[in-house]
C-alpha cells in the first residue's frame, strides 16, 4: 500500500479483526486506544490479530505497508502465536528478512518484496506447517458459516464431545472457539455495512444468527465503539476508500458492479 507524496501526519483506524495480519511498515508509525493514552511506536515488523477493541494509528507521511493475512493457526504453527498477547516484533526473530523486506519497499520496488514475502512464508510452512485436524477443520466450518456454526453442532459432526472439541479447538487454533465466532459474526457486519450502509438491522440480524436487531447493535457497539448506524455513515464519508482487503471475492464483484451502475 503506498498512499501518495503527502509528508504530512495521517490517521487511521483498525477494527477488530477475525485473522492475524502479518505487517511491514516503511516509515514511522505509531498507535494506540482509541479512548485515549499514550502511543506505542509500531514496529517495521510485525504479528499480530484477533484483536477485540478498534485502535487508532498515526503515521509520518503516507502509509507504506506490505502484508499478509494468515488463519490463527497457521500463525500458532508458524510465528508461535496465541490469542491475547502482545504485538510480536519480527525484528528481533527474523532481522535480516524483515531488513530485506523493508529496503525493498523503500525502493518502491513491490513486486520483488511480495515475492519475497511469499518465498519466505512458503519456506516457513515447509518447514513448520502441520496437517489439519479436529480443531483446525471446526474452525475452518466456523469462518464457513460465517461465525454462525455451533460447537455442539460441529463436535457432533466430527464425533466427539463439545468439552472435548473445545480443549482441542483452543490447543490447535490458539483462541477459543467463542471469541472466534464473535469475531467472524463482527466482520460479516462490518463488510456488509461497508457494502450498503443503509441495509436493514433487522434483516441482517437473521441473516447472520443473531437473536435480534438489538443483539447486533449491542454486539457490533461492544467491538467498534460505534453503533452499526454510525459506522454506516462513516462508510459513506470515504466511498473511495473501501477494504476490499477485508471483503470476500463475492462482495467485491458485487462492489465493483454497484460502482459502474452509478458511473
């Protein structure tokens, strides 16, 4: 991502997130709450993701970031990750990559620093990459549903107990199988609102398994810090500016069509 010539302070904003996101930063960026305090200076490297609360970020002249998104656990096979820790420096564990990395971008040369990015994460599940099995496979029927598949439900699909499901779901995944569904639940909201601001609470509710018009509201509020309405209007503000990164392959051919219609 490279925003333009403009050296001047920008600000944004990251909402919580279903997946843990790999990133490398070309400048200086830093970040914090929403609600206030202090910002941590962000490293050129980073891992981190499954987040529960909206966070600002402040960066000297435009942002210029090279990423990755990756299921939680190929990040637990991967990097070591577990849900709830801090933001992991890839610096200190892969410094000549992420040097490597970071000169490219700053020579605007993106194509050699994606396939470098590539390589690397290939060489890494290569070598640490593991099959999938009971926990990993719920998972995987939880971002199907999207977030909507009970744990009952999918122990007895796989023949097991629901206690014992949840032991390995948290072993295999690194987060519980609650938290995850929440998070998946949040961004199907976010990415429809981003998709039609002024589409019906109460219809998307059913929709995505939630009891009622007032549990969504109540749900997304608890995650954003914004009712689903008032994120809506501020999706209309930068109609430009849409996270077809966060949306499925449906949504942004359904985006790209509502474009042209109005074109």
């Amino acid at each position: 991502m490279d925003e333009g010539l403009d050296l001047g302070p920008q600000e944004h904003r990251s909402m919580p997130e279903q997946l843990v996101r790999l990133t490398f930063h070309a400048g200086t960026t830093w970040r914090g709450s929403l609600t206030g305090g202090a910002l941590e200076r962000l490293p050129s490297a980073s891992l981190e993701g499954l987040t529960l609360t909206p966070l600002r970020a402040v960066s000297l002249g435009p942002p210029q970031a090279l990423g990755a998104e990756l299921y939680p656990w190929g990040a637990r096979q991967l990097f070591g990750w577990n849900f709830g820790q801090p933001t992991l420096d890839l610096n200190l564990t892969h410094p000549l990559l992420t040097r490597a990395i970071s000169a490219l971008m700053r020579l605007n040369a993106w194509d050699e620093a994606r396939q470098f990015l590539d390589d690397w994460l290939l060489g890494l599940l290569t070598e640490r990459g593991q099959a999938l099995n009971v926990g990993t496979e719920a998972a995987l029927k939880l971002y199907g549903s999207p977030g909507q598949a009970r744990i009952g439900t999918l122990a007895e699909e796989l023949n097991i107990s629901a206690r014992h499901l949840e032991r390995l779901f948290a072993v295999d995944v690194g987060v519980s199988a609650k938290i995850l569904a929440r998070l998946i639940r949040f961004e199907a909201v976010h990415n429809r609102l981003w998709l039609d601001p002024n589409v019906s609470l109460a219809q998307l509710a059913y929709e995505l398994g939630f009891a009622d018009q007032a549990h969504l509201t109540r749900e997304f509020k608890a995650l954003s810090l914004m009712t689903p309405r008032s994120f809506g209007q501020f999706a209309q503000l930068r109609p430009s500016r849409l996270p077809t990164q966060r949306l499925t392959q449906d949504q942004i051919a359904e985006l790209a069509g509502s474009r042209a219609e109005r074109a």
